[in-house]
C-alpha cells in the first residue's frame, strides 16, 4: 500500500489540452522526445509524434502497444543492460551534463535502428525524479565517421534545445497551476486562415462563465469583452503576431476584460504561434493571468510617487521661501530695532530739548507699532496654520465698519495725499451677524496694502454690495477694494496668497513687510466661507473683492449705540501687580503710580497670593496678574485666591496683564476665574478702560 501511496504522489498527469503546448514546445527540434518516470517501472509520461515514426508506429496507441510505454520497452534487449547502467550513474550523480548514450531499437517492422540519446535527469518535490530525453536515428552514424567539430556542434544544439525546453516548461511540475491561470489555443489551416478556437474552462472561470454555451468557443467571446480603450490596441498586437512570418513576435499584452460578475479586471496576455517552413501558421498558444490586484497596488504606488513628488516639490518651494523670508523678516525687524535703539540714544543725548526729544519719542513709537504689526503677524499665520483661530460671531454694522476703517486709516492717507473714496449705499440690510474683528482685519490688510503700493495722488476705494443669499435670513456681501498702484506682475499673482511671498524685497521696493498679510487674509477668508480673488496689472493698480455669506441681524437699539464714556484716571485705588520681570513691573507701576494709584508689587504668584491673604487691614482693590511666572504661575495664583475661606478676599478683581495675547489665552484666563485680559505690549488707554470698567462697576454695586 505505502509503495502504491508513493508512485501516486509521483505521477505526472498530463490532460489532452496539455499534449498541444508540448508539441508545439518540440516541433522545432530535431528527433524524438519523450519524458518518463526514473524509478523501477520507468513509465513513459510523454511521446512526440517524431518517436513514434521512428519506431515505426502509426499512432500513440499502436506505439504504447507495441513498447509497453516504459522505456525499457524502447530498448533493444542486448542493450537494456548498458543503458540502465547509464541511467543509474545519472541519478546517482544527479549531474547537470546531459548524459549521452547511443543504443539499439528494433522497429515494428523487425529492422534494427542505432539511436543516439541525450537525456536529463530531474528530481523534483512534487512530481518525483524524472528524465526529459532527446532521440535521433544515428544509424548512419554508427557506421561511418562524422567530424568532430561537426559531432561537438551537433551536441551543442542538443543542448540549447534541452535549456530552451527547460526555460518553456519550467514546469510541468506546476502545469496544473499554469493551466488554472486560463488557457486559449488557436489553429490555422494552411491558407492561415483560423479555423478553430479553444478557451479553457479554468478561463472561462476567471471570467465568470460556465461552459461552452454560456462562452462559445469564437474569437468574438473574447474580442467582445475588450474595455473600449483597450480594444483597438490588444486586435492590433494580437493580428500583428499572427502576421509576423518570422516567427519573432510574441504576443504580450495586458488589458482590461469585462467580466460576468466582478466587472471590469486587468489580465496579461502571452502567446506564441508554431509555423510551418513558409512562415504560415499553424497553432497559436496563450495564456491569461488575472494581475488586477498587481495593477492596483502599481497605480496606488504610482499616486504615492506623484504625491511624493508633490510634496517634495511644495517642501522645496516652502523651504525655499521660508529661507527667503527669514532673510527678509532679519532686515525688517533689524530696520525698526535700528530706529528704535537710534533715536533713543538720540533723545539721551537733548535731553535738554523738549521738541527734539518729543520727535524722536514720536519715531520710536511708530518704529515699535511697526515691529509690533511685524510680530503679530508672524504669530496670526501660526495660529492659522494650527487650527487654533476661532471664528466668534456676533452682530456687527457694516456702515460702521467701514467708517472704523476710514478713521484708522485717515492720517496715513493724508500724509501720502491719497483720495480715498467709501460707498455702503447698495446694502440693503446693513447690520448682519459676522466675526466683526476678522472681517475688519481682513478689509484693513488689503487697505493697508493699497495705501502702501499706491503712490502720492493716487485714488483707493471700498465699496460694499449685496446680494440675495440661499435662505430668506441671509445675503452675500461683496467687498471690492480697488486702488491706482503699482500692481502686480503675472508670475507673482499666481502665489500672491502664499506664505512669505513677497514679489520684492523691502530692500528693493522700500516697502516693509512679512510677505504674510495676504496669506492671512485669505485663510481668514475661507475660515468666514468667504471667497477672496484679485486682478492686476503692472502699472494700473490692483482690485481684491471678498464675498461673505452673512446671516442678517436686526439694527441695535439707540442705547447700546451710545459711545462709552471716557475713562476716568483710577485716582487712590490700591492695586497689586505681580510681575516677575523687573523692567515690566517697573513701567507698569510708573503708568499706574502717575495716575494716580497706590501700587505693590510681588515677584511671582505665590508672592502675590501671600500678600492678597495678608491684605484685610489695607485690602486691595484689584489685581494685574501676569501669567507665566517662576514658583507659582498667574493661574495657579488666580485659583488659590479664589479659594480663599473669606470671600472679601476671593472675590477680589482680578486682571490678567500678559504676552499670552491671544483669544485662546483670554478664554483660558476668564475660565480661570480672572475678570478681564490685557495683552502686552501695555495700551495705556485700554488699561485704563479696563480698570474703570471692573472697578466702575464694583463700586457702583
């Protein structure tokens, strides 16, 4: 039974549909060939229609009669003996040398037949050891003299044709797996006309097809299928082959094929065709490979290179840039610093005179707004870039807007003698709900960018429209800002919104800046859902026109229009500063203690809780905490004053005075417990309305 077991797990099958691809493999080459088991029975696998009229049988049949279809069989008797010693020095050597033997057969006509023999041995895993073997009538041979060169080049041929079969077939060990990939086989009469097509049912599988009556065996089955950008291209290489009589071409295409239940799929195509001696053919052999997973994953990797490369692109025009902008921002913060230090040491050395000083005061104040606008901006595109702007809607008068931002602009225009022109006339609904403070810093950097390109005498315009907008409670509102500048060129409009593209250096154009603003404005823009556009030319000025959706709102009553009233100087009140930084709190005290109040001061926030719990007998009346301190931080501070057991004490104002200037930094200190938020650099008048705002309205409880 085990020797049963092993001489199954051993054999070879070979289907009909197989015989074909072999005999095309070997018709080309000269003599008999066959393929059989190297073991004690050494059945024959395999015989070519050559081997067969050597022995001079009719048909397979009458041939595996007349041998027993072993190879024993094909033997003469006097010569088994030699031979199998022959055979056996192959296997035990398992050398890659052909083994050559010449040996007697006698055909079924009773004649006697010398026959030169060049065999290989094989041992493979799953089929178990066998011999491919090449045979050819060396009668003639045998009984005279063939020249040596002619005898090494004729083995040379052999074994080209062994390495060629070998390259072929690589495996019949894994015929099976090949023929599973699909199979097509095509004859032709001796015209070249095809007069037979076969698909394999393993193809017709692939494809979603059952048998023959659901796929027919017809050229047009297939050519049927062929994706509409596909087809012309596959026919062409396909007829192409088939017209090549040298013999040459392969075929070798992959394409798209439409498939019964799965759609579209990608398959590859390769085909070879045997031809007679003038070229026409004789079959055509194929197989199909489904490789849509393979094409997948290329075309994913394909868009991962693209995109790759992409980004390596914007990477280097980014690094690029930013090194651009370093450059830039190192002069324009240096160009400000310069006059700032400059006229300071200017205005120490008059200190005797007062209009002097006064001027240079006057210039230090505008070179630190400057340098301020610089920073602040280098920060705005930070927090942009990080997710961290917020937009805080609330109800907003554009009318108002725009007469905010013809006063903040009115001096800088009357100093350039610039005509400025402002029209809110076509708003039909002018109080709408909106971030007032984005759309202002929106409309104020374009402004700011006009008056700055535009030269003396020229004209700058905002005008405000509207438009009905998708719902009955809103409107489009479009902001067009035209001026009579400098423009720009083409090249540079195509990054103008950018980071850090600036179409000059300041050094060149005497303009400062970060090549930011309009980076900004725009992400300020879309973070509105608004859309933001611009046209110009060199010479002829710029137009930017920003379109909104707002949601409408009703006009404010009379009492909220009201202008607040003035602040008044925080005469007597007794206010604590902590401040870890030495020239901060001193600035501080000197603005507050010239006002008019009697300051302390404590160096971080434990300090400052120690004196706050200490101050029953001389209480305070309010607290500037700065934030980040050494020992104990102004929130921490916040929280433990306000959790003291008195509550004169914990419920004591207190006002947050720090660099952390940003909307988040305001919600974190309120959410703290903190009454109010002022970001540093100090706004005198802003301090001031603060205190009177929170002290006002103490008192007045």
């Amino acid at each position: 039974m085990r020797k049963y077991e092993r001489k199954e797990q051993r054999s070879l099958i070979l289907s009909e549909q197989t015989f074909p691809i072999i005999e095309q493999i070997t018709a080309g080459m000269p003599g008999g060939f066959f393929i059989y088991h190297a073991d004690e029975e050494e059945r024959l696998i395999y015989a070519n229609q050559a081997l067969i009229q050597i022995y001079g049988c009719k048909s397979l049949e009458e041939f595996q009669e007349y041998t027993g279809y072993t190879f024993q069989g094909l033997l003469h008797p006097e010569d088994i003996e030699a031979t199998q010693q022959s055979i056996k020095q192959q296997i035990f050597t398992h050398g890659s040398d052909l083994d050559h033997v010449e040996y007697r057969i006698v055909r079924k006509d009773g004649t006697v037949r010398w026959i030169e023999d060049f065999g290989h041995f094989v041992r493979t895993d799953l089929y178990g050891d066998v011999f491919y073997v090449f045979v050819e009538d060396a009668t003639e041979k045998h009984f005279k003299a063939i020249n040596d060169a002619q005898t090494v080049q004729l083995a040379q041929e052999r074994l080209e044709a062994l390495e060629a079969l070998e390259h072929e077939t690589t495996a019949l060990k894994l015929v099976h797996e090949i023929l599973s990939s699909g199979m097509w086989t095509m004859e032709f009469n001796r015209q070249g006309q095809m007069v037979r097509v076969f698909w394999s049912q393993d193809f017709r599988a692939m494809i979603g097809y059952k048998d023959e009556e659901d796929f027919p065996n017809v050229l047009s089955s297939w050519s049927d299928l062929l994706h509409p950008e596909d087809h012309d291209r596959v026919l062409r290489e396909y007829y192409a082959t088939i017209e090549d009589y040298t013999g040459r071409r392969l075929y070798n295409v992959e394409y798209r094929l439409l498939t019964k239940d799965r759609g579209y799929r990608w398959f590859q195509a390769t085909g070879k065709l045997s031809r007679r001696e003038d070229g026409t053919p004789i079959t055509y052999v194929g197989m199909f490979v489904d490789i849509t997973e393979r094409k997948e994953t290329d075309e994913k990797l394909q868009e991962q290179h693209k995109l790759l490369e992409e980004a390596l692109v914007k990477a280097q025009r980014a690094s690029q840039a930013k090194t651009m902008f370093l450059n830039n921002m190192s002069h324009d913060i240096r160009t400000p610093m310069n006059a700032i230090i400059g006229f300071t040491n200017l205005a120490a050395t008059h200190l005797d005179n007062q209009e002097l000083v006064r001027d240079y005061l006057s210039k230090i104040t505008a070179s630190s707004s400057h340098l301020l606008s610089l920073i602040n901006d280098v920060l705005d595109m930070s927090r942009i870039e990080s997710g961290r702007v917020v937009i805080d809607e609330a109800p907003c008068s554009l009318p108002q807007l725009l007469i905010d931002l013809q006063s903040i602009l009115r001096a800088d225009l009357d100093t350039k003698g610039l005509n400025f022109r402002m029209d809110g006339h076509a708003l039909l609904h002018p109080y709408v709900i909106c971030d007032q403070l984005r759309l202002n810093q929106v409309l104020l950097n374009i402004l700011s960018n006009a008056l700055k390109f535009t030269p003396a005498g020229g004209h700058i315009s905002i005008s405000a429209a509207e438009r009905p907008g998708d719902a009955a409670d809103s409107a489009v509102y479009e902001f067009c800002i035209q001026d009579t500048g400098i423009g720009m060129a083409p090249e540079f409009l195509e990054h103008i919104f950018e980071p850090f593209e600036r179409e000059r250096t300041s050094t060149v154009s005497g303009i400062q800046g970060t090549g930011l603003g309009m980076s900004i404005t725009k992400n300020l823009v879309e973070l509105m859902k608004g859309r933001i556009t611009v046209e110009s030319r060199q010479g002829q000025g710029s137009t930017f026109i920003c379109t909104f959706p707002f949601r409408l709102s009703e006009a404010p009553d009379a009492q909220e229009t009201l202008e607040s009233p003035c602040p008044q100087q925080p005469a007597g009140w007794h206010i604590l500063l902590a401040e870890d930084n030495e020239l901060n709190r001193e600035i501080a005290v000197t603005i507050l203690e010239e006002a008019g109040c009697i300051m302390d001061v404590a160096s971080d926030g434990a300090e400052a809780e120690e004196k706050v719990r200490n101050s029953l007998d001389a209480p305070y009346d309010l607290v500037l905490m700065d934030i980040q301190m050494p020992v104990m931080d102004g929130i921490e501070a916040t929280k433990a004053i306000r959790a003291m057991a008195d509550p004169r004490l914990a419920r004591l104002p207190i006002v947050a005075m720090t660099a952390n200037a940003f909307e988040e930094d305001r919600q974190r200190v309120l959410s703290a417990g903190m009454n109010g938020h002022l970001g540093k650099p100090i706004d005198v008048d802003k301090l001031f309305t603060t205190l009177q705002n929170i002290l006002g309205s103490e008192q007045s409880g």
